[in-house]
C-alpha cells in the first residue's frame, strides 16, 4: 500500500492511538475517516473528517465508510465490553447477529476477533494492521532509550519469550514477567495493567522493597499464529508505570509486532526511572504440544459434564505446559476462554481474580488445581459460590487419588464435579 494513496476508515476506541494512527497517515499524504465509539473515543478525533457511532450501528457504521469511499479499515484504541442491554442495534447488526453469535461460542478472544474480521470483509472491506498503515509506531530492535537489558534480563526475556510462543496455541495472553529465571505472572483477563499490579502486591506481601528492587522483565509479543490486525500487543508510558511500581528492570517487546504507542512519553518515562524498553528479535518458535488422549479419573458423584469436555482437555494440556517452565498453581477457564492463570498465587487467589469474569448461574467455568496446591473444603465452598462447574486436580509423576472424604462431600453437596487428571497425556498418573 502507497501512504499516498490510503484512504482508511479508523474505528476508534479510547486512548492515544487512534489519534497516532490518524496523524501517521495523513502525515504521509494518506485520508481518514474516522468512526469515533460513542462514549469510548477521544475528543481531540473530532479534528479529523468524522461520525460518532454506538457499537450496534453496524449498519450505519458501513454506510458511511463506503459513503466516503473508504475500502480499507482498521479498529484500534481501548474499548470495554459491549452490554447488549444498552445497545440499540440497527438493521446491519440485526441481519449480522448470526455471524457474531458464532464467533462469541467459538470461544477465546482470538476466535472473537477472528469473526470480527470476517464480519467486515463480507461487507467488502479489508482490515488492516497498524504494521501496514503506520510501521514507524511498531516496535525497532534495540533498546528504546538510554537504558538496554544486562546479560540477566536477557535470559528472563528468552524465557517469556518461549513461554507466549508455548502458550499460544491454547490463547492465553501476550505478556508475561520472568524474574530470575522464575515466571512472577502469566496475563489473564485483567490485561497488563493488571497483572503488573498484581506482580507489586505479591512483592510487597512478600516483604521485597519494590522501591529499591529491578530484577524481572515484562515480556510482550503475539502468540504465534495471531491475527495482529485487531489486537496486536502494545505498551506505552502507563506500561512503564508499572513495571516500575511492581520493581521490574524493564520492557522487552518483539520486534516489528509489539506496538510502541505514545513513544516519546513512554521512553521519557523510562529513562527518568532508570528501565529499559527495548525491541527483540527473538520469537521463540512454539514447541510441540502433545496430543494423547486426556483421560480424567472422576473422584465424586457428578461426571464432567459433555459441555465441558472441551474446557478440561485444554486446561489439563495447559497445566502441562506450564509444569514444563516450572510454574502453574491454578487456572480458571470459562467457556472456552481462559480467565486466570496462577503462578505464584495459592489456587484461592486464582479464584477470587476469576471471579468477576465468571457467569456464576450458568456454571460455565472449570478450575484447574496444580499438584502442589491443597484442595480443601474452603477453597470448594468457594468455587461453588462463584458458579465453578467443577475442579481438576493435577498429578504429576507417582501422585495419587488423595482428595476424599470430606472434599467429596462438599463436591456433591453443591453439584460439583471433581476428577484428577495427569498433566502430560504420556505419564500415568495412576
């Protein structure tokens, strides 16, 4: 694509890159127009040729993109999930609701975007990356600033780097923190923010001094295989605040598909507080996940419901995975997208932070408990109370069927099911 010749539709959502987006084109000769999210889009847009549009207007939303003979369309910018009680769709999103019910029972965010995609190209639009748009805003080798990664941040950056590229084809998130050689947090549902906050909390709780502390690395890149043009990794100077906050050493972001947004702020930042951002070329190809058969062994009186066979083969493959780096203590997965993933948080914390995400009158998530983790009646007493359909327990080699008694009680007392499964489909756990 000639920059002169790009007439792109933005959808815009919140924050600073719809705007960079915007001036990046248009800087290189390029048209815009954008359809600014009603209630989620920056004010300062209005500068550019636009229309404010509700999230269920698809209809419209695609009639004043052709009106302004826009073929080409990127949606960028931070947008909150969608209620459908405030929607007020048109005829568009109405005759497309096949479509995306589809796509939201595909499960996982990448499965959602996926539709999304398809869903705008059955209208004859192409969606672009930011990559095909504006490269200059992706992330360059090296580092950013003043600031570059010692020989010890770079084996924590190799590790978070292997652990995406292993985790990806379950569609688990795109950033991780290595410390030492030691995975600190996998991304969740909560997203980056989030997971450095957490990262800080069990410092602090542990006594660390994050103040005076930089040791660990805030590693980002897509998983393989994704589909970047919806949702590609970004950082940006509220990344840097927290990986400051949390004691880290600083950023690694893959190079050519980690998005640098608000650069100049985020570098600024980053040089004052003494961390690095830096760019890396190293992918860390996905390994071979194993395929044997998941066979779980039922302990209480319910059965895995067939609903959610799906759910408990993907999460005993994960846990898998994630006791090949080491780490795992508990995972939640709710419909086919996974919630949170526990590292160095008890199975209880997993899901207290699971919870909110979690349809607790529907039933539609499993919980996955590692092999070091104690499964007692508190922690099921809670996850029936959040609406767990029911819990695997995780064996690795010579481990054995030791939850009974009063665990099962409380299991069949509140309708869950409760199995054990071993974590690599090539060991016998019993």
């Amino acid at each position: 694509m000639r920059a002169a010749a790009i007439r792109l539709g933005i959808i815009a959502g919140g924050g600073s890159l719809p705007i960079e987006i915007a001036r990046s084109v248009t800087g290189r000769g390029g048209r815009v127009h954008v359809l600014m999210i009603e209630g989620e889009a920056d004010e300062a847009l209005r500068t550019f040729p636009h229309d404010t549009v509700n999230w269920a207007k698809l209809g419209r939303a695609i009639r004043i993109l052709k009106r302004n003979n826009i073929d080409d369309l990127i949606m960028v910018g931070r947008m909150s999930r969608p209620s459908f009680r405030t929607a007020r769709p048109d005829f568009g999103f109405i005759r497309s609701l096949p479509r995306i019910m589809r796509a939201l029972k595909a499960g996982g965010d990448d499965a959602v975007l996926r539709g999304v995609v398809q869903l705008f190209e059955t209208r004859g639009l192409h969606v672009r990356s930011i990559g095909e748009v504006a490269p200059e805003l992706l992330m360059a080798e090296g580092p950013l600033g003043f600031h570059a990664p010692l020989p010890a941040d770079d084996a924590d950056i190799a590790k978070g780097m292997s652990l995406v590229a292993a985790l990806g084809p379950f569609d688990i998130g795109q950033a991780v923190v290595v410390a030492g050689g030691k995975v600190e947090a996998i991304e969740g549902a909560e997203g980056t923010d989030r997971m450095l906050q957490r990262v800080r909390d069990l410092r602090v709780a542990g006594d660390v001094d994050v103040e005076t502390l930089r040791l660990g690395v805030l590693v980002k890149r897509p998983k393989p295989g994704q589909d970047t043009r919806l949702d590609l990794p970004a950082i940006g100077p509220e990344t840097v605040d927290g990986v400051v906050a949390a004691g880290l050493s600083g950023i690694a972001g893959m190079t050519g598909a980690v998005l640098a947004a608000n650069r100049f702020e985020m570098v600024e930042r980053a040089d004052r507080a003494q961390v690095f951002v830096a760019g890396t070329s190293f992918a860390a190809p996905a390994p071979a996940i194993p395929n044997g058969p998941i066979e779980p062994i039922v302990f209480g009186g319910k059965s895995i419901p067939l609903e959610r066979a799906r759910d408990v083969d993907k999460g005993v493959r994960i846990m898998g995975v994630l006791g090949d780096f080491a780490t795992g203590s508990a995972l939640v997965i709710a419909g086919g997208r996974v919630i949170a993933v526990g590292t160095r948080e008890s199975a209880a914390d997993v899901l207290r932070r699971a919870a909110p995400y979690v349809h607790s009158k529907r039933r539609n998530a499993v919980m996955f408990v590692g092999p070091r983790e104690a499964l007692d009646e508190p922690l099921m007493r809670a996850a029936a109370a959040v609406g767990i359909s029911g819990v695997i327990v995780i064996f690795g080699r010579g481990d054995g069927a030791a939850h009974k008694g009063p665990v099962l009680e409380v299991a069949d007392r509140f309708g869950l099911f409760i199995a054990g499964a071993a974590a690599d489909p090539r060991v016998a756990a019993f």
